[in-house]
C-alpha cells in the first residue's frame, strides 16, 4: 500500500494524497518500498547533485574556481534571495560570461519578500532570479572547458548534455535513459522510484569522488541548496551532516542518509498528483516510521511533524495526516 496523505476540512476527508517511497540499502536491493518501486517518473530538479557531479568529474568546476558555496548553488532550487543572487553572479563572473550567455529563462523570486523588493524597486527579474540559475552556472562552466562556447548548451546534442548524460549512465547503471525537457530548458530524466532511491544512496558513499563533494558542498551551505524556511534547507541542516535531500517539481524528493545502524540508504519519494504540500509531512513521517530518525534530530524537524490548516483569519480549519501500513 502507499502512503496515504488525508487533508481534512473539519473532522471530514476533503482529499487523500498518494505517495510512492522506495528505500535502498548499502547491498543496492530494496528493504523498503510503499507503492511502486518501478514506478517510472521525472527526477526534474532532485536531479541538480549528480548534474553538478558530472561538472566536477569533467574538471570544469576546478577549470572555473568554484568554491563549496557555488557547488552548493549548482545543486540547488534556490529562492531568489540576495545571496543566492550575488553567488551565482561571481560564477558567472568567473567565467568571463554574462546574463545573455544563460539559456534557462527569467522568472521572479519565489522568495516572496525578495520579489516584493524587487517590484517596490522597479527592477525586472533576470537568469539569476531563476531557481535554477546556479545549475546553469555549472553547465557554463562545463561549456567553456569542453567547447569553450557557452551557445546551445541546453541542447540534448550539446557536449555539455552529452557530457552530463554518460555520468548519469554510469552512474544509475541504465544505457537507455528518457530524456525529457526541464522547467529551465536542460534536460532532464525519467527514472523508477528504485533508480532514483539507489542514485541517493550512492550520493552517501565515497565511491564517486565527484559525488562526496557534492555531498559536502551541500551540507556546508545547506541555505544555498534552497533557502529560507525551505524543507531542503532546515533537513539538510537538522540532520547535521550525514543526510542531503533535494526536491524537485511535481512534488518528488531524493534523500541520501549516512550512519542509519552502520548503513547508506538512500530514499525517493513521490506524491502522484504533484502536490508538493504532502511532501515534507510525508518524507519526516516515514522516516520516523523506519526509526531512521534519531530524537534530537525529530525535535530539530518538529514543525513537519504535523501540518494544521488554517483560514485567511488564521483559525484551524482541518489538517494534514499521513497514514503508513506497518
């Protein structure tokens, strides 16, 4: 069975949310999976780490100087805020490019505070309001040492895709990957919930070089993988060390998790209807349903515990509540 996200409205059922989750271990075999394991579905952005691996295993990032704090933003689905803004114009800077070499679009902050200051400003947003600004500064990157010509980058025959689509080959041990189309332009892939699970468990080992970096960078700039209040941010931060996660559009969530009992797991998790308000409940309470959790680490994530909801008088109107088969 999955796992069953009830919304109500009063003490009545107003939706159900269904999410898929898959669990995989140091051995690579499943030890637990609600739903589908072989469920087929876009990875969208909780593909950013292994995108911006493929950077650093190509040397591009080393080419460019890049430090932790700037692999930290390749990985991310940042915010918009002003220190996302200011590290990914030092990479573009790096690189001796500008905001015309950016191939992924132009959309406000979602950081609302953020946007407001630049409406009240009268300043249009630009690429590095885009989200994924930062993982388009490491395609760059990667552009200019391959082909030192950022054009066409985003193109599925480009260097740069080529490049990245042999990590992910050799990486999730698939030849014939899908390939779709991202939100930013890049491509990005459709793998099973067990594909994505065993890519997060290999995120928390030390067999790819490439990937502890990532795994390091990530942890020691939590706030740049997204940003204030943001789940990613307060996980990453409250798990001190030894766990990573990243979400992407469509509600999907990969989470790499250190010294659970003396094992790696990996984890995927996907709400089937894209609802991204059953995520975070969801993810803290399967967590603490497998024990993978310890006490001081659940205080620390309390506030996604439970999710009450509230009308625009901010009275409690019903809640959110997520049922797991034991």
């Amino acid at each position: 069975m999955p796992i069953l996200c009830r919304v109500t409205r009063g003490d009545l059922t107003e939706s159900i949310h269904v999410i898929f989750a898959t669990v995989v271990d140091d051995s690579g075999h499943i030890v637990f999976s609600t739903g589908d394991p072989n469920y087929l579905t876009c990875i969208r952005s909780s593909l950013k780490p292994f995108q911006a691996a493929a950077s650093i295993r190509a040397g591009a990032v080393d080419a460019a100087g890049f430090n932790e704090k700037e692999i930290a933003l390749m990985c991310a689905s940042h915010l918009g805020e002003n220190r996302h803004i200011k590290i990914a114009q030092a990479m573009l800077d790096k690189l001796g490019f500008t905001l015309d070499d950016y191939e992924c679009g132009v959309h406000f902050p979602a950081d609302i505070s953020s946007r407001r200051d630049l409406i009240r400003s009268k300043t249009d947003p630009n690429p590095l309001h885009n989200n994924c600004s930062g993982k388009h500064a490491g395609m760059l990157a990667l552009a200019k040492h391959l082909v030192n010509n950022p054009k066409n980058y985003i193109q599925s025959e480009h260097e740069v895709q080529k490049t990245i689509f042999k990590a992910l080959q050799e990486y999730s041990g698939i030849k014939d990957i899908p390939m779709e189309t991202d939100g930013c332009s890049a491509p990005t892939a459709f793998f099973t919930m067990e594909t994505i699970a065993k890519l997060y468990q290999l995120l928390a080992t030390g067999e790819y070089p490439e990937l502890v970096r990532v795994f390091n960078a990530m942890n020691s700039y939590p706030y740049n993988v997204a940003g204030k209040g943001h789940f990613d941010t307060k996980f990453i931060t409250a798990l001190g060390g030894d766990a990573v996660t990243k979400g992407g559009g469509e509600s999907i969530q990969g989470i790499s998790l250190k010294n659970r009992d003396g094992k790696n797991l990996g984890i995927s998790l996907k709400v089937l209807d894209g609802n991204s308000r059953a995520m975070p409940i969801g993810a803290i309470t399967l967590l603490e349903h497998l024990d993978l959790l310890t006490k001081k680490e659940i205080s620390n994530l309390d506030e996604y515990r439970k999710r009450e909801r509230k009308n625009c008088r901010d009275n409690k109107i019903g809640q959110i509540e997520v049922y797991i088969e034991s």
